[in-house]
C-alpha cells in the first residue's frame, strides 16, 4: 500500500444553510482545493445520508462533481448513516493507497433543516432496527436516553458529568467561527438554575435539551493523495496513518453487556494498530458527541481512560484544550453542529487543522498524532481514523 | 386470536434470537434459514428505560415510556412502557398491542405493565 497525505481541507458554516445540497457538498470541496494549491482531481467521494430522503435528490457525486466543473472524474455516494463521512474518507485512502488513483477530493454534506425537527429526527431514527425498535417510537435519543440511565446507575455518572461534556464543548465553539452554536452556557445555568426546566427541557429522560446535539446544516471536504503530490504543495505533511472499522448488533437490546460500546472498542483498537501508535501517543482527538454520555464512554473505548473512569478524567480538566488529551476543541457535534453526512470529515478537518498547528484561538499544544471515532447507527457501524505529523 | 411476538430458535444449535435474522448467531451454520418460531414469554425484569419528550410524527401523547426487557428465557426485547414510575430492575409484565397507528397501517408490538 501507498501512503496517503490530507493536502488539502475545506469546510462550510455549520447552521440552517440556504443553499441546494448540491452546493453544500461542493463549496467545501473549492476551499480544500484552493487550500492544496490544486485544480484537478481523479475522483470525488461524497458522504450523504439524507439527500434522498430530506431533500429529494439522488445521485447527489454527480451533481456535485458537474457543479465544480471536475467533469470526467469519477464520483460517488457513500451512505453508511451518520458514519458516512469517516465512510468516504476510508473509500478514498483506499483509492489512493492501491494505487488507483493520485489525489482524490472527500466531501461530506447534509441538509437537515430543509424539514422540521419532526420529520429530522424520524428522518434519523430510520437508522433503528424496523421491527424491533422504529415501530416502538423509538429514535436515537430514545436510545441515548435508555444508554445513559444504564451507565449512570453502573459507574457513578451525574447529570452534572453530562453538563460539563456540553458546556466544554460549547466553549471550544465559541472560539470555532464554522460551528452552529455560538452561546456560552455553564453548568449552574442549565441544571440548577429555576429556569433549568424551561432552558434545559428533558428529550429523552436522562438527557436534556443540552445533552444532545443540534440539528444542522453543513459541509466538510478534504483532499487525499499520494506522497509525491503532498510534498509539491510545501504544506505540513499530515499522514493518514490508520484506519479502523467495526460493526455491532442492529438492535441495541441484543448487545451482551449493555453499557458496551464494542464497536468503538475494535475500530478504535484496528486504526491505531494500523497506525503503529497507542491512545496515549494521541495530542487531540474529535469524538463523536451527538449526546453528551457518548464523549465520556468514547473517551474510555478508544483507550485514553479505564473503563468508567472516562466521567473522573473530565472532572480533572483532562478533556479540556489545555488538559492531558483534548477533545473536541472544534466543539464536537455538540458545538460544531451535526450535518449527519459531513460530520466524519469535519472531524478529520479538525485534526488537520491542529495537527499543522492553523486552529488559531483553539490550537492544541504542538499534537503530533490526532484521532477521529465517527459513531454510525447506535454504535453499530463506526470507523476510526488516526492522522500523523510527519513534519 | 391471541397475538404473539416470535423468537427464532435455530435447528442446529439452539440458540435463540429476537428479532429474526437471516443465519444464526450462535453457530454461523445455518444458511437455509431453518429457525423454529417460539412465542416470547411476557414476564421479565426492566434493564433500562427513558421516557420520551421529543416524539416521532405517528405519536399523539405527549410523553412515551421506552424500555429494553430482559424476558424469563434470557431473550431481550425493546418495548413500550405502561408503567408510571418506572425503576431500572422492576418485574415487568407485557402484552401484544398497537404501538404504532399511521394512515393505512397498525403495527403490533409488546406494551409492558409493572408485575
């Protein structure tokens, strides 16, 4: 296999976007090529989840690629729900890495509030197992909301754990100008306050309002390609180094030990053995934080902290940007925002970001190795992915 | 007719799944799709449950009760709950009812009480 460089990286405001879908997945893609100092490509993977659904349009690549005026490149669709865009990026590493193909543009894009937050959500909890769960009523908060009750009554986590994930987070969006949420909040604010039940209503009880991510809008592109052609752009080498990929039971009540999350546990494991590094070696890491609980036990299944202890280490501070390993400076999905589709590959633009040291106001301390885990389905399908410094 | 939700118990190991699925769990062997269904049991212990604010377009309440079952025979099952103050570990007691009405369809599914 070949190695293959992130040259190039691109991304969109993530909020309510006005524009066609089309649009959304392209205008990343101009940034990241504009970024790798290029104009041409061999391929374009693109990461959607809802464009046939929400917003009535299929064979999105090719819609995408005519609009950039990329035409004859090959493009495609990778759907793998809301592990698409980590999904997208390993298709092109494979491009590249057989030699394929040189360079190859990734995007991922989504366009959830073209409908209300109704028809977003029943839109998402297609995901679920049709017979077993969808016709219950049950949508992935319901299924967060069951997950957290299970955890907290098995390691000790508080509603008042759940509040620090959204309040770092929505911190680290503050110094973010692409995430979709701008608003400081703090802990007293949302859970002791007496307008607690008012600001921070209960979704899916144990989680609240705040302990889930928005509904968004958004777009996120970054370039894949071949040593040779990295070098020529005189940018920072970014290495992606490891990709881990592991599936899970369909239906979450099938899962042996409830508070699992196994799926995580393999991806995690298989990128960083790719990678030739440990979870300790890793500077920063964007996990995927589409309820708060998710960050503390990802933090645990990938290996920065024991098994139920992931809840401690965040009280100590050591999730923060400062702190021992930091995650989600970009805001996570949280703070950034979630666009189903783009949400893999906005966080592999944040490690990129980082990793050359270009994240301004939300720079990590010199990392040289940073991890995304983009989280698919209730954590039945999620890839990993772990990029290196070279220089 | 009294309404049943099914397991699939496979020929050649044994072993028991909810819901169905195409080759079995347990032995990876059984590519002719040669499961017995065995009717659910209805008594079982609440594991976990949420209740339900944000709910999907088919629903006219205002809350839904949401919980995963460990059933007597071992087999979980995600379900509905009819239960007031629920608690994770309760006995729990279910029933085969509508769950979910829209325009042209009625889907059955288990609806658990407290013991």
């Amino acid at each position: 296999m070949r190695d293959v460089y992130a040259i190039g990286i691109g991304i969109t405001s993530f909020t309510r976007l006005e524009f066609p879908l089309s649009e959304i997945a392209a205008y990343p893609v101009m940034m990241a090529l504009k970024d790798a100092g290029i104009k041409e490509i061999d391929h374009l993977y693109v990461a959607n989840m809802g464009g046939a659904r929400v917003n009535h349009q299929t064979g999105l690549a090719s819609a995408v690629v005519d609009t950039l005026s990329l035409t004859p490149a090959g493009a495609e669709v990778i759907e793998n729900g809301p592990a698409s865009g980590a999904s997208a990026i390993k298709q092109g590493f494979l491009a590249v890495a057989s030699g394929m193909h040189d360079v190859v543009a990734v995007t991922g894009a989504e366009r959830m509030r073209e409908v209300n937050s109704i028809e977003a959500t029943e839109f998402v909890a297609t995901l679920t197992h049709p017979l077993a769960e969808y016709i219950y009523g049950v949508t992935l908060p319901s299924l967060a909301g069951m997950f957290t009750r299970a955890y907290m009554e098995k390691y000790g986590v508080t509603s008042r754990h759940l509040a620090m994930v959204a309040v770092k987070n929505q911190n680290n969006a503050l110094l973010n100008e692409f995430a979709h949420i701008h608003q400081a909040i703090t802990v007293e604010g949302i859970l002791d306050s007496p307008e607690a039940l008012t600001n921070n209503p209960f979704i899916a009880d144990p989680l609240r309002f705040f302990d889930c991510c928005p509904v968004s809008d958004g777009g996120a592109s970054v370039i894949l390609a071949t040593r040779e052609v990295a070098e020529k752009t005189g940018r920072p080498l970014v290495r992606l180094a490891g990709i881990g990929q592991a599936t899970d039971t369909h239906c979450v009540h099938e899962r042996e030990e409830p508070t699992d999350l196994l799926a995580v546990r393999r991806a995690a494991a298989q990128s960083f053995k790719m990678a030739g590094v440990g979870p300790l070696d890793v500077g920063v890491a964007e996990l995927h934080d589409a309820f708060t609980i998710l960050e503390i036990v990802e933090s645990e299944e990938v290996g920065f902290f024991k098994k139920g202890e992931g809840h401690l280490a965040l009280e100590r501070g050591e999730t923060q940007i400062g702190g021992k390993i930091p995650i989600n400076p970009s805001g996570g999905l949280k703070g950034r925002g979630h666009p189903v589709g783009a949400t893999g590959v906005a966080q592999a633009y944040e490690i990129v970001l980082q990793l050359r040291g270009e994240a301004g106001k939300r720079q990590v301390a010199d990392p040289k190795i940073g991890f995304t885990c983009n989280f698919g389905g209730f954590g039945n399908n999620v890839v990993c992915l772990t990029f290196a410094r070279e220089n | 007719m009294k309404r049943e939700i099914y397991a699939y118990r496979c020929r050649k190991c044994g072993h028991l799944h909810y819901p169905y699925r195409m080759v079995c769990a347990g032995c990876g062997d059984n590519e002719h799709n040669e499961f017995d269904p065995e009717p659910l049991p209805r008594a079982g212990t609440l594991l976990t449950f949420t209740k339900l604010y944000a709910l999907p377009g088919d629903f006219e309440v205002p809350t839904l009760g949401l919980g995963i079952v460990e059933l007597e025979n071992g087999i979980r099952i995600t379900g509905q709950l009819h239960i007031d103050d629920p608690s994770s570990g309760m006995k729990v007691i279910g029933e085969v009812e509508i769950v979910r009405s829209e325009e042209y369809e009625e889907y059955y599914g288990m609806v658990f009480c407290e013991a």
